[in-house]
C-alpha cells in the first residue's frame, strides 16, 4: 500500500496556500452560506460548448505545465478553452495565479503574493510562445498591488523576451491598471507590444458592485488613454461583460466614453457566473442583441467591435483584424488548422 495521499480538493471559497507558499482564497470569492450562495440558472443552447480534448489540448496542456505557466484560460474558468488549446493557443497570464484583488466576477484565486516572482517567468514564457509557433500571442496578469510598480517592469521583460526570441509574433498586453501609476503604463508600452488591452468589464454605474473597490471605471480610462497619448500608434482594446443588471442605454454610454478616449477594439460577451459565490447573471443576452450592439459600435467609429455569447477579450485575438466578428458567422477551423490571419504583420509598428 502506498503511503502517498492523494491531493487534496479545494472547494471553492476556502482558504489553502500555493506551492509558493502564498496563503489565497480558491476562486476569490469567500464561500457563503447556503442561503445567501448565488443559484445557477440554466444556461440558453446558444452558450453549450463541447468538453475539452484532443492531442493539441493535451499538447498545449503539457506545454504549459513543462514552463510553470499561468493561463487566464484555466484561471477564470473559460468556456472557450477547449476550442482556443485544440487551435496550440492559449492566454498566458503572468506573475502567478494568485491576484491581489477580489472582483465580484473573477474566479482567480486572491491573496497576498508578498513581492513572490518567478524570475524565469521572461524567459520561460518565450520558449512556450516559440514552441506552439504562433503569430500571436496575448499576456495578461493578475494585480500585483503588492509590488511597488505592480509588476510593470516583469510585464515589460516578459514582452521584450518574446520579442527577442521571436521578433515576429505580434504580442497584446491586456494589463492590469497598476493603480494608476502612469509611468508603470508607460513601461509596458513601451516594451515592443502592438496592443495595448485593459478592461473596463462593466458600465460605470455598476463597477463598485462588480470590480474590487481598488479598480475603477475612470481609472481605467485613465490608463487607456494614456497609452495611446503616449504611443498613438498602438492599438487600445477593452472589454464589457454584458449581463449583470446593465441597461442597453448604459453600454451605449460606456461606447461613447471608449470612443472619446481615441479605443480602437471593443469586445462584448455574456457574463458567466463562474461559481455559487460570485455574483448572478441578471439577464442572458441574445446572440441577435450581440450583433446589434456590434452593429452601433463600428457606427461609433470602433476599427471592430467583436460580440457574442461566448466572446471574451482574448478569444481568437489573432483575428480581430479581419474585422468579421472574428469569423464567429464563419465555420470554426479544424483543430490545428492555420488560422488565415494575413493582415497581422502589418502591425509591427515598432
């Protein structure tokens, strides 16, 4: 018999430590009690995905695992992750898994990390992006408010590393605001990246309810218009979740507001409420309401507005330059098949 246990499951809620020895709450969201838990509602056919699985799956899996790699893919919970690793892409997240912020939507894990980096992340995170052979690649983070620059500068080294090695990918930045430290932005900017990404996730009205009380809808504003003031041919690109007590007025607004900050890129999905102890889905929009919604954005003036059930600010990120919704009315490509992304390196604007 052995005398090796098997792991222990950790419910979501409930406090454990990493492998780094960082104490966090699984999902980020304190468990409630029975009866103040959210309930599920069961979801429309339009947002059924297939299980994952396959050999570029398991490929991009092994990949990950090998170079001690975080993906948002993995971390929040993403419907799409069975379509996007069956295609050898994936969202690296950098910094670890454990964020320092607690947003009423997210299913990263929460913590405080204490300054803990993986020095080799740079470098390891280069030789996945060389290894899958791809023409793109999107890094996010979670917030490190607890590092002085919050991780601006392991941002940049991380961009410049894959530029180093593979000077050809085009590489997106979708960043957290750094608590508005314009010179932390600035850094990342800077660091060779086309596309500059944070998300503003909800209408003004309803971020204190949705996003930790440490982000804001200004704030981020603030960070996106600095991007582009500081860079003006860089790419800006954010992000609405629509589902959770918004109006159609309030998204329209919330257009208008992106729009006059000079945002190129906008993405529109359906808010999925990842567990019992995240906020509720208020309402389930149509996929006939996300292409009208897409329909008003390009009239705003937006290079594309992508929206769907299931979009998310990464998904299929390579593709938002064909400016067809990202091929979403198209036949998904065979698993493995080269995405027909031709118009990317007209972007190497460096």
């Amino acid at each position: 018999m052995s005398d090796t246990l098997p792991p222990k499951t950790i419910a979501s809620g409930e406090k454990f430590r990493t492998a780094q020895g960082i104490t966090a709450i699984k999902d980020g969201q304190k468990r409630r009690s029975s009866s103040d838990a959210q309930v599920f509602e069961p979801k429309p056919k339009w947002l059924r995905v297939k299980a994952p699985g396959g050999s570029r799956f398991e490929a991009v899996k092994r990949n990950v695992a090998e170079h001690r790699l975080s993906t948002v893919c993995q971390e929040s919970h993403c419907p799409n992750m069975g379509e996007c690793w069956s295609n050898g892409t994936a969202t690296i997240m950098l910094m670890g898994s454990v964020c320092t912020r607690a947003c009423r939507f997210c299913a990263v894990d929460t913590g405080n990390p204490n300054g803990w980096l993986d020095l080799e992340e740079p470098q390891n995170t280069a030789k996945s992006v060389e290894l899958m052979a791809l023409r793109y690649i999107v890094l996010t983070s979670v917030d490190r408010d607890d590092l002085d620059d919050g991780g601006a500068a392991h941002y940049a080294a991380c961009v410049r590393a894959i530029k180093e090695r593979t000077p050809h990918v085009v590489v997106e930045a979708l960043t957290p605001d750094f608590d508005g430290d314009l010179l932390a932005i600035e850094r990342v900017v800077d660091s060779g990246l086309e596309v500059f990404a944070q998300n503003v996730e909800t209408v003004k009205r309803l971020t204190y309810e949705v996003r930790d009380p440490r982000a804001g809808y200004e704030k981020t504003l603030r960070a996106l218009e600095h991007a582009k003031r500081h860079r003006p041919q860089l790419l800006t690109k954010t992000s609405l979740m629509l589902g959770l007590g918004e109006t159609d007025e309030e998204i329209l607004e919330t257009m208008d507001d992106l729009r006059a900050i000079g945002v190129d890129i906008l993405t529109l999905g359906q808010y999925l409420q990842p567990t019992r102890n995240h906020l509720k889905v208020q309402r389930w929009v149509t996929p006939e309401a996300f292409n009208q919604f897409r329909d008003i954005g390009l009239a705003k003036g937006f290079m594309e507005v992508a929206a769907g059930p299931l979009v998310r600010s990464s998904y299929r990120a390579d593709r938002v330059f064909e400016k067809n919704n990202l091929g979403l009315a198209a036949p998904i490509p065979v698993p493995g098949q080269q995405l027909d992304s031709s118009l990317i390196p007209a972007l190497n604007l460096s």
